[in-house]
C-alpha cells in the first residue's frame, strides 16, 4: 500500500544513520585492509623559522595523497551513510542514492603509497626553496585505521640574492624586458618560489602584451638558479628561449582594420569575407545589413583605432565595454596579421532578442508573524534607438498582513509602476563626454508611482521624477549622481489618526527636491585576498537652496513652493564591512552602519520614506522588524490600546557580527550578533527617549542568534533565530538581559524569541 507520506522512508532511514554514530566505519572493510585517516608531518630540525613550520605543515599536508574521508562536525558522516547503504539490490531506490550520491567510500591504505609521497613532499620543498631537504615516511596501524607520519628536515630555505634581466640587449624584446625589472616579483630576499617564478613569467609576458608584442608567450622565458653563490642564497637570471621562439613573437604589432559583426549567430557562424556589406565609420567596418545600430555606438565602445599599437588592456576593455552594453548576449574577437606588423581586428556580437518580457512573483515573512507576496511584470526594449539605449515598463502588486498575534498593525497593499531609460554613455547638455572605463556609464531617467494602503489607518501616493548618472571608476569603484531628484508624496489618513500624535512620524505631505550621491568600494571584486572590504557612502539633500532663499523655518516661517509643503534636510549615510575569509571557506563577517538626518529650516524630521529604522531581518535580528527605538522608547508602552506604530529615527548606529561556517557543500551555519538602535534629531512628545544625546551608545540594544544557510549558488535561504540580551528600554543598570534568559517558558519566548526567514545575506 502506498505510504501516506511519501518521504517518511528516506528521513526514517537517514535519521538512522545519524543514530548509528558510534557503529565503526572498519566493521565492512576487506579482508586485511584497514581505514586510512589521514597523515601527520613533523618538522625535525629548526633551520625554518616558526611562521615557516606553521606554513610548511600545513602545506605538506595538503600535498600527501590520497586524501582521506571526509569529516562533518568531527565525523565521517559520508563514510557512514556509504556503509548503512550497503550494497543496492537494484540500479535505482534509496540505497542506491545513499550509498553513490550522498555517501563516499572508505580511503583504503593500501591506496597509500610512502614512496610516491616522500618524492612529492620533496619536489614541494624544493620548489619553496628548500633543496636539500630529507622525507621518511611510516605506516602506523591501530585495530583497523591507519595513519601516515612523515618525517621532514627542511634544511636552509634559500633566499634570492640578485636578479638578472637579459644581459644581451641586442634586441628590442630584450630591452623591454629588461627595462621592466623594477617591476619584479623576484625581489632581493624574497624566498625562492617557484610559483613566484611562474607569476614573474606570466608579469613579463603582460607587460610585453601592453607593448605590441601579440605573439610572444611565457613559455618563451626560462630563469637559471645559480645555488653556488654561497651563504644560502641563490641568484636568478632570466633568458629567452632563442631556439624556440619564433620570429613573429620578437615583433610589435598595430591595428590595421577593424571589423564588426554585428548579427553573429553562433550555429551559423560569419565569413570574414562579406566585407562588401561593411559600411566605414571612423576607422571601423561595421557589417549591419539590417541597419540596427548607430555606428557611433561601436566607435564610442571600442577604446582604440585603427594604427594604435596592440594593447591587451585596451583589447579587454573593448569586449568588456560592448558585453556591459547588456544588447549583446555574446561577444568575442580575433586577430588576423597582416605582413609583420599589423593586425586585423575581428569583432563578432551575438545581439539578445530586442524586445522581453518578464515575469515575477515572490513571498516574503517578517518576524513580527507577517507574511505577504509580490507580483511584477516588466517589458524591456535593449535598443530603443538604435544605440543600446533600454526602455523599461514596469508594473507591480503585493499585499502583506499580519496571520497570528494581537491585531495591531494593518494589512498592507502597494500598487506601482515605473517608466525608464537607461542610456550606454552620459548624456550632458552642450558636451560629450567619453568614458574609457571597463563597465560603460549610463545616463538614467525614470519616472515612478506607488500608491500603498494600510488598511484603516492611511493612503500613501508617491510620484517621483529622478535624472542622474551611473558610472565604474573602476570595477570595484562605483558612483551614483542624480542632480534632479523630484518626489512628491500624498497621504490621506482616516479621521481618528488626525489628532493622534502617536502617528506623526508615519505622516508626510509635500515635496522632496535635491540631489543625491552614493559611492560604492568593493574590493571583494576580482579579489583572490583573503580580507575585503566593502564600502557605500550616501549623501542626500532637499530643499537647500529653495528653504534657503526663503529662509524657511518650520517654527516661525514654514514656506511652501507650488502651493506645496516641502522637506528641507541633508542626510548622511556610511555602510562598512570587513569580511575575513578562511582557507576552510569559513567567513568573518562585519558590519558598521552609521546614518545621520539633519532636518533644518522647514521640516523638524525627515519625511518618513527617508528615516531610519532598525530591526528585522536584516539589522538587529533579536527585535522585531521596525519595532525598535528610537532611543529609549519601547513600543510596549502601547499596549492595551489600538494603537498602531512604526518606530523611524532621524540617526541610526548599528554594529553586527557574524561567523559563517561551512558545514557541508550547500549548508552553512551563523553564529551572529548585532548591536544598534535609532533616535530623533528634535524631540517629539509621542515618542518620550527618543531624542539623540551624549548617552547614546547606553542606548543600544543588543542580541544574539543562531542561523542555518542553504545556498544553492543561485539562491540563498536564510533561517535565523536571535533572542535580546540588551534592552535599552529598561532602567540603566537592568538592560542586560542575560539573566531572565528562560527558554523552557512560554511566555518568554513568545516575548524574545524571533525568528526569520530571508533571501540572501543581511551584510
């Protein structure tokens, strides 16, 4: 009979497994075969220093092989699930899918060989320098389990002493090389490397790319080591290969003709020989039979001519500049030589299809026992005007309420759509201005309405006009200028909110006009570092110049433009993270958030879309979403009437820390805390603490969690619970919390236990 629940056989026998921890993974090993765990080294003699024992060690250890099964929280668990399994009956069903898919076979030691490894741990110090170096390994083996000690005396490292660039200058090639020796890796004193050689070819053979040379490679280049110059040092001296190095490789080489395919289909391919079809533009043949594109847009792409000398960087940049265009789904090139110095360039762009349509549709939860979905329909034109230029519709939809819990906050439902064009160069008034970044600029101009109800409560209509700039310094430095920045935002409220001043921080009516500015630093970006940083600026402004020729002052002289309120502020925002990444994949993840609003002139806050708020998933995950702050004010302070609220602050601080582990493939697990809070910049009567001071930082709330991550590369589930353990509501001298933890409690964990459930991670 079928099973009423389908999956009750595979989690009944894999809940097995793990309850069949302590059975041995040696009781199905062949007849006299033993478990291999794994191998030790020893470092015997004190010739490498301290920090050089510790690298050495763990290196050496990485290279022995085979490499032993797998541990998972200090067991063998894939070993284990490979001996429940057993041997499958049939080609398909769950054993077979325990034993060959989650589990792994035992590292058996007859599969270890002494020999082979003591040669390759030699040939590793060796290459680290280390050239008259000992290796004798053993076998150790206990009740069927084996391990492998290696024995190692390193002997001297040797260091480099001098090195030599091409002492036969005669030709151009060698002169070049030679003039790049400041640039060296293979500094005095440095450590004998051979993966540091291997980086120093590769550098000469970049440098010589920069130059012209499009032919010559690292493997025309060899380094003698001349180890008899005493003292433990060693002097390098690079050469080139005369006997194998063609004549090509010694020449520098120009661009010739450039020609682009525009239409390039990858099943059919394109003939270099339709050159009749090209139409000449600026030094470029462009074959567009079809008339699809403004040949400006090639000539603007392409950061070099037609007689320029070759230059990799600049060849990288092209294909980099014409994929960012987002029109062309394909790019890729190839050179020709024509005689001995010059090069055809070939440019092939296979083009996305013109016109898209998208459709999504997602959920979401907040930890205050919310839930809600959202829908969007997006139409895109990549080539409005024949010049990679984007027109965007879009329309979207979602509602949000609350399905457990006392019924203090209203369900929500947004509305909205968006109109937009994104322009591939700046678009400048009376100018032309040309980029040569990697990522090409855009020029953006969108114009976006939303409407949102809260039911019985307000009706918020927004209608913003934004004009601006997004460009790439380089690919980790980011910038964002919108000189015109129009938003006017309507609320209509019910009758019973007009006298309730618990509210006034949820009301805004009027007009909000300045410009804005964000930068962003991710070094994260191309980065093989172990530490990165990543950091975004924002710098917001309205009614600066406005409130100042009418010298406005919301006390004594608000002022209004067009009949309408308007907001006059400046805003600050800095968001900074350090992350520390383990050679185990383990991450150190840090974050310190600081926003400043300083409302001034005619307006005594921030109008609400551009406070602060502080709690939720993805800032302080201990308190509820929105619900914390500002300053010493608590929400519960409103208990027991039908008030309904959203704390926002004017300043915000907020400090988290995470320790990301690596458990298995796609799972991780999060140990987190985060620190913070919000305040206002004026008091406000409804919110009594709330004000910013010099207590501050005794005004920060704290919490801590735990969290499990699936991440499926593509997407990122997160599950986090946190608890409080620092209440800054409390009398001073009570806030921490750590004491009334009380998990066998209902009540307390229906009051401090918070759970949340995201997309991606919060920092």
């Amino acid at each position: 009979m079928p099973s009423k629940y389908p999956y009750t056989t595979p989690l009944l026998l894999l809940a097995m497994v793990f309850l069949s921890a302590a059975c041995s993974n040696t009781k199905k090993l062949p007849e006299g075969e033993s478990l291999y765990l794994g191998s030790t080294i020893r470092i015997k003699d004190k010739a490498a220093t301290k920090k050089e024992r510790k690298f050495l060690n763990k290196e050496l250890n990485g290279a022995v092989r085979p490499v032993p099964n797998k541990k998972t929280l200090g067991m063998r668990i894939k070993l284990r699930v490979y001996n429940f399994a057993g041997e499958p009956k049939k080609p398909k069903g769950i054993r077979n899918w325990l034993r060959n898919k989650v589990g792994e076979p035992p590292v058996l030691t007859s599969s270890v060989s002494l020999p082979t490894n003591e040669k390759l741990l030699q040939n590793v110090l060796q290459n680290r320098g280390y050239f008259f170096n000992q290796v004798q390994g053993s076998l150790e083996v206990k009740k069927k389990k084996s391990h492998a000690w290696f024995d190692v005396t390193t002997g001297y490292q040797y260091k480099i002493r001098e090195t030599h660039f091409m002492e036969d200058s005669s030709s151009a090639i060698a002169r070049e090389i030679q003039a790049s020796a400041p640039k060296t890796l293979l500094k005095k004193g440095a450590p004998y490397n051979l993966d540091l050689i291997k980086g120093e070819r590769l550098r000469i053979e970049k440098d010589l790319k920069e130059k012209g040379y499009y032919y010559f490679k690292p493997d025309y280049l060899y380094l003698l080591a001349d180890t008899s110059v005493g003292d433990h040092q060693v002097d390098m001296r690079m050469r080139v290969k005369r006997d194998s190095v063609p004549d090509l490789a010694y020449n520098t080489y120009r661009i010739n003709d450039i020609y682009i395919y525009t239409n390039y289909q990858l099943n059919r391919g394109a003939t270099d020989t339709s050159r009749s079809n090209a139409v000449e533009y600026k030094g470029l043949h462009i074959v567009d039979r079809r008339k699809k594109y403004r040949p400006f847009l090639f000539r603007d792409m392409l950061v070099f001519s037609s007689g320029d000398l070759y230059n990799r960087t600049t060849q990288n940049t092209s294909i980099s500049r014409l994929i960012n265009l987002n029109t062309f789904k394909f790019v890729k090139n190839r050179f020709e030589p024509v005689g001995d110095s010059m090069l055809d360039a070939y440019y092939y762009l296979s083009p996305f299809p013109k016109k898209s349509l998208r459709f999504e549709i997602g959920a979401n939860t907040q930890n205050d026992s919310r839930a809600g979905s959202e829908i969007s329909v997006s139409w895109r034109n990549r080539n409005t005007f024949k010049a990679a230029e984007e027109f965007m519709v879009k329309l979207n939809g979602g509602f949000e309420s609350q399905y457990t819990g006392i019924a203090k906050q209203p369900s929500i439902y947004t509305v909205g759509g968006q109109v937009g064009f994104s322009f591939p160069y700046f678009v400048v008034p009376f100018a032309h201005i040309r980029s040569n970044s990697v990522v090409v600029p855009r020029t953006i101009v969108k114009a976006i309405y939303s409407y949102e109800s809260q039911q019985g409560l307000l009706r918020i209509n927004s209608y913003k006009l934004s004009y601006g700039y997004n460009w790439k310094e380089t690919v980790r430095k980011e910038h964002q200028l919108y000189p015109i920045n129009i938003n006017y935002v309507k609320t209509d409220t019910f009758s019973s909110l007009t006298t309730n001043a618990t509210y006034a921080n949820l009301l805004f009516n009027g007009l909000i006009i300045g410009p804005t500015y964000e930068f962003t630093y991710n070094s994260q970006v191309g980065s093989g570092s172990p530490d990165n940083y990543y950091f975004d600026g924002l710098a917001d402004f309205s009614g600066v110049i406005i409130g100042a020729a009418q010298q406005a002052d919301y006390k004594t002289n608000p002022r209004q433009i067009l009949g309408q309120n308007y907001a006059q502020y400046a805003k600050f925002q800095t968001d900074f993270r350090y992350y520390h990444r383990y050679p185990n994949e383990n991450i150190w993840a840090n974050r310190i958030l600081i926003g400043a609003g300083l409302p001034y002139g005619n307006s005594a806050q921030l109008p609400n879309i551009k406070q602060f708020f502080s709690g939720g998933n993805s800032s302080l995950r201990g308190f509820r979403s929105r619900m914390m702050g500002p300053g010493t004010f608590n929400e519960k302070y409103l208990e027991g009437t039908t008030n309904y609220i959203q704390t926002l602050g004017d300043l915000k601080l907020e400090l988290n820390t995470e320790w990301r582990i690596n458990v298995y493939k796609f799972f991780k697990v999060g140990v987190f805390a985060d620190a913070g809070n919000i305040w206002l910049y004026n008091d406000n009567p409804a919110f009594p603490g709330g004000k910013f001071s010099s207590k501050f930082l005794r005004e920060l709330g704290v919490d801590m969690g735990l969290g499990f991550r699936f991440d499926f590369k593509i997407l990122l589930l997160r599950l986090d619970a946190a608890i409080p353990v620092r209440k800054p509501w409390l009398p001073e001298g009570e806030r921490w919390v750590f004491k009334q933890i009380d998990f066998s409690t209902p009540e307390w964990r229906s009051d401090n236990l918070i759970f949340n459930l995201a997309i991606g991670y919060p920092f």
